[in-house]
C-alpha cells in the first residue's frame, strides 16, 4: 500500500511538473540584448529627428539667402536705373 500510494505521488509530481514548466514564463529578453536594442532603437529616433531639424533649417538658411539675393538683385538694377538716369542728364 505504500509503495501504491508513493507511485500515486510521483506521478501527480510530475504531472504539476510537466504543466508548471509548460506554462512558464516567458523567455526574458537579457540585459545586454535589451540593452543593445534600446540603445539602437534610442541613437535611430535621435538621428532621425536630428536629420529632420537640421533639413529644416537648412531650408530656412536657403530661403533667407535667396532672399538676400533676390534683394542684391532689385538693388543693383535700381542703381543701374540711378546711373543711367545721370548719365541723360549730362
């Protein structure tokens, strides 16, 4: 009867021991793995907005220049324009 009831717990034993390591927890991702993700994953979003910003002043760099050019343009032909006008005069 003993021996009965020993091999009734054995196998109820590893029955729970069967399920519990069936339904474990997940594989837990290491500490340099996710280190080494979040790192990536940190240096792609700070590029990427950091390629974003820059382009955008840049842009903004451009306008402000073809401006001024535009500018020195509207300025040469009025003193053209002034020279022009003296030079009839004369």
């Amino acid at each position: 009867m003993l021996a009965a009831v020993s091999r009734q717990v054995a196998r109820s034993s590893v029955r729970s021991y069967t399920t519990s390591a069936a339904t474990a927890a997940p594989r837990k991702v290491g500490a340099f793995r996710g280190g080494f993700l979040g790192f990536l994953l940190g240096v792609t979003a700070t590029g990427a907005g950091s390629y974003y910003y820059l382009l955008d002043q840049y842009k903004l760099a451009n306008n402000v220049v073809v401006a001024d050019v535009v500018a020195l343009q509207n300025s040469v032909s009025h003193l053209e324009k002034h020279v022009k006008s003296l030079e009839e005069k004369k």
